[in-house]
C-alpha cells in the first residue's frame, strides 16, 4: 500500500461501507428482497419503515454491489442471495450482526487504551449479543468444517473433546466424515440449547453428546477418556497464564497418545502479522480482560510445557488467517 492523503482517507472512511453493510443486514433487506426484484416503496413498507433513507441505502447497497438496480427496483446479486439472505443455508449474517455488536468498543479505542482495558458498556441485551455470536460461530465453522474434516486426521480416534465448542460444529462434521467416532462438546450451560438443537438438525445425537461446564473454573477436570481434543478460538479470549491452564487441561483430558488439535488466529513470531490476527488481538483488548491472539511459538511453548510432542502447524489457513496446531500427548 502506497500512503497517501487519498489512501489514507479511504481507510479513514471505510467504516462507512461497514456500517452500510450492518444496516442491509440488520434491517434483513436481502431476506426481504430474496428471489424478487422490488421498488424501494415495496421494501420501505415490508419493513414498516420511511422510503427516503432506505432508498438511498438501497442504492449505497448498489453502488456496494450488493444489490443490483434495474430502473426503480432492486434485486440480490448471486453472493447477497447466498450469504446475506437467512432463507440460505450459507447465511453469515449473525456473524456480521456480532461484529456490528462489536462497533462500539472499536470506536472507543482510545479511551480503553488510555485506561488500560475495555470501556464500552453493553448495547444489546445479553440473549442478542449470545445468538449473534453463537450463531455466527455457526455460520463460520460451517465455512470450515465440512472440507476440514476431510483432511484432518482422526484415524484411530474413538471419541473427540471439542472444548468450548459452542454449537458443535466442528464436533458434528467430524462425526460425519468419521463412522467409528464419537464427541462431546464442552461449553457453558447457556449454550445447551444452541448446540443441542444443532446436534439434533445434524441427526447425530447418538454420537455427540453435550457437557455443561467453564473450562477456566480451577474445579475443572475430564477422565483421560479422549483420543483427540478440538480447541477452535478459545485461547484468544484468555490471558497467557489461563490460555497455558486451558491447554494443560486439554492434554489432562487425552489419553496416552492422545491427539491435540489448537485452531487460532496465529500471529507471526515477531506479533506484528498476519493483519487479521493482529487486528483481532486488538479487538480481544477491547472487548475481554486479558485476551488476545498468540504468536506460533507461544502456542508450541503452551503445548510442549505439558509434555506434547510430535508438535507441528498443519498446511491450512481459514478465511480469516486462522491456522492449526497439532501435537500428541506423551
């Protein structure tokens, strides 16, 4: 990137884009819209709401291409029709909604840096910030899940610890692309009914099961029971001393021989890239105590001090920089 004042500008205002996009999605104008073409009027009265500002919503949404414009009416574009639409099963729209939940804090930035930590108070109420994020981890593990699970290798393992696996999607699409293999998701009892409900619309209820717990509770503890545990974006929203307690918990649960699988946003040994991960570490700042993302040599440092070995990253990056850790226990 060459800085410039003009470049320099269009990153001062590329919150503006986002924010539009928040709005299309908040306001569900592409589930509204969905195989149609309709009049700004149409979609200004299934909202309930004035035309005057949808219409030139409508037409930033355009000008986005993220609708397509023919004389006064508006249609979806292919990608709007699969991904923002919640008639579609690719919908990443929760995700979108928990980042647009995320907004205020980013905004903030200053005053949290100047007081050493999160300073926004909550906007939403405690149900829509849980469903926008569970849901959203939903839509982006099933972006990863179904190929992954082709390709990570569970020969041999009998039963999998997906920790703090939320909905259980990773749980599940192992399940799936593996006949011989059972799971348990371990997370809060709140997120019971996500992953249950999940768990059951996936029709392996027989083979996924769900435990109720904190992983960061020092009462903690597992039977050595698990040939492979699944640790998918938990560390990052732990301080260095708990996300070590995590992992040390993690490898206590395996048996002898035991698979462990770290799936994070990995920073560069030097912190300071990829940008995604070094972006999201600001945004764990912003938002929890002591989060943050973690460098490759923090994460091998984590898992060999308890006795892992074997210890390699895997030849995978997600859509959003993730990447994955693997070892065995001893």
């Amino acid at each position: 990137m060459e800085w410039n004042p003009g470049t320099l500008l269009e990153m001062s205002g590329a919150y503006w884009k986002t924010c539009t996009l928040h709005a299309g999605v908040k306001l569900d104008i592409f589930t509204v819209i969905g195989s149609d073409t309709l009049s700004g009027g149409k979609i200004a009265d299934e909202l309930g709401m004035e035309k005057r500002g949808l219409i030139m919503l409508l037409n930033a949404l355009t000008a986005l291409d993220l609708l397509v414009k023919t004389k006064e009416t508006y249609g979806n574009t292919p990608e709007s029709s699969v991904f923002l639409s919640r008639d579609s099963k690719q919908y990443i729209g929760y995700m979108i909604l928990h980042h647009h939940h995320l907004a205020p804090s980013w905004v903030s930035m200053d005053k949290a840096l100047i007081q050493g930590g999160p300073c926004q108070e909550a906007v939403v109420s405690a149900e829509e910030w849980r469903e926008s994020f569970l849901m959203g981890m939903f839509n982006m593990g099933m972006s990863i899940a179904p190929g992954l699970a082709k390709e990570l290798d569970l020969a041999g393992c009998r039963h999998l610890l997906d920790l703090g696996g939320g909905p259980g999607t990773f749980a599940i699409h192992f399940c799936l692309d593996n006949p011989g293999l059972t799971a348990a998701v371990f997370d809060l009892s709140t997120t019971r009914p996500f992953a249950e409900k999940t768990i059951t619309r996936f029709k392996v209820s027989d083979r996924v099961s769900f435990i109720p717990g904190d992983y960061t509770d020092k009462q903690f503890s597992l039977d050595p029971e698990f040939d492979a545990a699944w640790l998918s974006h938990i560390l990052h929203g732990e301080s260095p001393e708990m996300a070590e307690k995590i992992v040390a918990r993690a490898v206590s649960a395996l048996k002898p021989g035991g698979k462990i699988f770290i799936h994070e946003f990995i920073l560069n040994n030097t912190m300071d890239g990829p940008i995604f991960p070094a972006l999201f570490s600001l945004n764990m700042f912003l938002g929890t105590k002591q989060g943050q993302s973690y460098s490759e040599k923090q994460l091998i440092d984590m898992l060999a001090a308890q006795g892992v070995k074997d210890i390699v990253r895997l030849d995978f990056t997600g859509p959003t920089q993730s990447g994955i850790l693997t070892g065995r226990r001893k």
